[in-house]
C-alpha cells in the first residue's frame, strides 16, 4: 500500500471510517494494514510498546466475513490501541514496568472484551507512565511517548501528557482509530488536551475495572481518547456497562451516546468556577476559557459563576488519597505468585530486592509516601483528613448541581504540552501541578470531558474541560460538540516522524 493509500485511511475518523467499511469503500483489512504500516512508520514516537499484527489481521479478517454476513457490530473493524494497564487474554500486559515485564495474562479485561465483541480490532499495547503514576509518561520502563505536535520553528520533542500518554499520542499521530486509556487524577483528560484529541472520563462506577491493572482503586476509571467528540460517544457506549465482576460497577442502562451530540443546549445553565483561576495560570489558558464560555453562551447556554471553595485543598489531598491505595495495591507484587523476582538470602530479602529492582523511581517514591501516611500516628493527620476533605470537595459539586448548574467549564491543563525532562527533575511537585485542574472529578467521581479549543502562540493544541453530573456523560457530549464544531478540529500538520 502506498503511504498516499495509507494516510487516506488512517486520517479517517474512527466515525468515517465505520461508515466506509459499512458501505464497501474498503475493507477491514485494508484499514488494518493501513494502520499496521502507519505504526511501523512512526516508531520514533515509542507510542507503542507492543504490536499485535498478526492477531490485528485475523480480527480484520474475521470482521471482513461479519460484514460480508450482515451482523457486524458497532465497531466493527475499527483498529485500535489499548493502553497497557488492561489485561488482554494472551498479549503480554506489563503496566509499563519492568516488574510485569514478562507478564501474559490469561484472562481478558471487561473493558476491553466489550470493544472485542462490538468488532473493534487490537492493533497492539500503547506506552503509559508506569504503573500509570505520571504526568508525562517518561517513567514508563520503556522510555518515554513523544508527542506529535511541536512548537513552531521548533524540534524538541515534546511530552504527550500521562499517564495515557501513548494512547494519546497513537490517536493524535493517526497510528490508531481510538484508544482506551484510564483516568485516575486527570490522565485520559490532561494527554488529550496535550495532543489536541478528546478525551472523557466517565463517572466512577460506569466502566468495569476488573481485569485492569489497579492504582487507586476508588479513583480509577476507564474511558477513551479519540479525533472527535462523536468518535468518544461510540467508545464509550460500547466500553461501559455493568460487569457483576467489579463491585463498583453501577448497575445502570448505557445510553446511546452518539444521540447526544449534536443536541441543543439551549436553556443549559454552565458554572465557571471562581477557584479554578490559579496563581501561575498561563494567560494563554485563561483567555481560552473564557473563549470557551463565550462558544457555550453563542450555542444557548447561560454562563454563571459559581464556587467550589474546597477545590484549592484538592491536589494534596488527591495526592494522600491516591499514594495511601497504590501502596496498597503494589504490595501484591513482592515476586512471589507472578512477575520478576530477584532471589535473595531469605523472603524478606527476595521481597526488597524484586521491588527494587522491579519499580521505577516515581513509582517507589509514590509507594514509600503512600505508606507513611497509612502509618501509625500519621493516619489520622493525613489519610483520614484527606478522606474528609474529599466529603467536602464531593459536597462543593452536589451544592451546585443542586442550585441548577447543568455542567461545570474549567481548563484542562495550566499550561500546554512541555518538553521531555523540562518537569522530571529533582522536585517531584512540579509535574504533580499539572493535575491541578483535574483531580476534583475523580476525588468527587464524577464524568469530565476534555475537547481541543485552540492552539497556543508556538502552535501547541489547548483543551478546556467539561464536568458533569454523575452518569451525565450525555450532557457532556452536547456540549463538547458545540465547542468542537466552533474551534474546529486540530490535526497535526508536520508528520516528522515519517
């Protein structure tokens, strides 16, 4: 295939390119190899760690024969990545970290079984901050995703945001139709609003988390990275659902949320939050919000200023909160029932040196802090005062929504995409800001959406966020949607890695 054939393929929404295979224009494999021979042309991104093409073609094939039969599904022969925290049945599945790195699970996550039996097809395992604690994903154990985009007159490579950092780049690159990625402090919200693509973390409890490799279980969520807001609508219908498996999965009907876009939102009432216009914000940023509220007011929707007084107690304690579960949750991996392990003189030994020399740097300073706060004499002073500040975050939102506010707008990120070892230096609090705008909703579980509205002065792609009520994942879309079609969509134009 030439690489003119390959780019017209691969540039297709993920919307447009179901409609082509459905009417005939192409087949699933022809989609696949266009993608397969995109991925191998883009290796410099280092957005994927693992390719599948073998069992991407016989998915394609299979997908040929279900189209030729009348019973395709949704997504049927949509290639796409999927980001490595979710386990897939006989690919090897390592979180991004050198303790998993030989690890094949023999079960397949609910998340990503639903894309499989709605046609979708796996291209391969997209690259990740390790163990999914990042900003940036350069403390994935495969080196760091680069991000597509460049600043004007520039060639510093550039990160693409984490910790779904190659699920977004893969998307923004046009090496895969859509991604899965997870979202447990912002990472689906703050890499898609780095790489101009659309990113939505639905409301905790929507997706299954069973069969993904687990963070901070109460914050947690899946959802998708996608080219436009109609292209997310589909993932996330076929991702989401109940799954008796995951004990937080909300028992409740999916909507159709591709009939949510495009839907008026005239009479919608949008809070902005006088909190969120933190100390250090780039102008650039600020005026992009307040873009976006002027977008919203032109569609119908009323602006108002609202509160959410707790928002400025929110990252430390997100960062209490999400450290005390993941030493938790990382305290299985101690060499003994799967993973590396280091032989030692005794047990105790094996455990210290296979943890050592298993995690990364962040992920061991993320596990070591975790654990004082969950210590004696510090519960009380930290994680049980973060879990009450939590209460009150939660309460900020539930008062508003009560007051008539449909949806809030904030800005996804303070700042746009930084270079590679601009923020990984010696003070960790540096990347941590970044989650700065979005850590709320998973602290208050509630659903958020990141759309690209603008470029910076050096060319660089901003996104703005909408929050919504729990399970208001609909609302969003509309909304989303009429930003999307007043700041048009955001492709990157210089394809250098080629």
């Amino acid at each position: 295939m030439s690489t003119s054939s390959r780019h017209e393929l691969t540039r297709l929404t993920l919307t447009a390119a179901h409609e082509g295979l459905s009417e005939g224009h192409f087949t699933a494999t022809e989609l696949t190899q266009a993608y397969l021979g995109a991925i191998e042309a883009a290796g410099d991104l280092n957005a994927y760690v693992l390719t599948t093409p073998e069992k991407a073609l016989d998915m394609a094939k299979a997908s040929d024969a279900r189209y030729a039969a009348g019973t395709a599904g949704p997504l049927e022969g949509i290639p796409l990545g999927i980001k490595d925290m979710f386990a897939t049945e006989g690919v090897r599945t390592t979180a991004c970290s050198n303790i998993l790195k030989n690890f094949v699970p023999p079960y397949e996550s609910t998340v990503t079984s639903r894309l499989w039996k709605d046609g979708a097809v796996l291209l391969g395992k997209l690259n990740q901050d390790e163990f999914a604690m990042g900003s940036s994903t350069e403390s994935s154990a495969f080196g760091a995703a680069v991000n597509p985009w460049r600043r004007t007159g520039s060639a510093q490579p550039l990160v693409p945001g984490g910790s779904s950092g190659g699920s977004a780049a893969a998307v923004a690159a046009q090496i895969c139709a859509g991604a899965a990625g997870t979202d447990t402090g912002g990472s689906i919200r703050q890499p898609a609003a780095f790489t101009g693509t659309v990113g939505i973390k639905p409301t905790y409890g929507r997706c299954s988390r069973w069969g993904v490799v687990a963070y901070a279980s109460s914050l947690d969520q899946a959802g998708p990275i996608a080219r436009s807001v109609n292209d997310a609508a589909l993932l996330l219908r076929s991702m989401a659902g109940h799954d008796p498996k995951d004990s937080t999965s909300v028992d409740m009907a999916v909507p159709d949320y591709e009939a949510a876009v495009g839907a008026s939102v005239k009479g919608k009432r949008i809070g902005i939050p006088r909190e969120y216009r933190v100390d250090g914000m780039s102008p650039e940023i600020a005026a992009l919000w307040d873009k976006g509220a002027a977008m919203l007011r032109e569609a119908g929707a009323e602006i108002v200023d609202i509160s959410l007084p707790h928002t400025k107690y929110a990252l430390p304690a997100y960062y209490i909160v999400a450290l005390a579960e993941a030493s938790s949750n990382l305290a299985r991996y101690d060499g003994v029932r799967y993973g590396e392990r280091v032989p030692g003189r005794d047990i105790v030994e094996m455990y210290e040196k296979t943890r050592a020399s298993g995690f990364g740097d962040e992920v061991r300073r993320r596990v070591m802090v975790g654990t004082y706060v969950l210590s004696a004499g510090y519960y009380d002073a930290y994680y049980l005062k973060a879990q009450k500040v939590r209460t009150l975050i939660k309460r900020d939102f539930e008062t508003v929504f009560a007051e008539g506010i449909d949806a809030v707008l904030a800005p996804a990120t303070p700042s746009p995409a930084f270079g590679i070892g601009e923020k990984s230096g010696a003070d960790p609090v540096e990347m941590y800001l970044q989650d700065v705008f979005t850590v709320t909703l998973n602290m208050a579980g509630l659903p958020g959406i990141a759309v690209p509205a603008g470029l910076s002065s050096e060319g660089l792609p901003l996104g703005l966020q909408l929050i919504g009520r729990p399970f208001g994942e609909e609302g969003l879309f509309s909304l989303g949607q009429v930003i999307e079609e007043a700041a048009g969509r955001f492709e990157v134009t210089d394809r250098w890695w080629e």
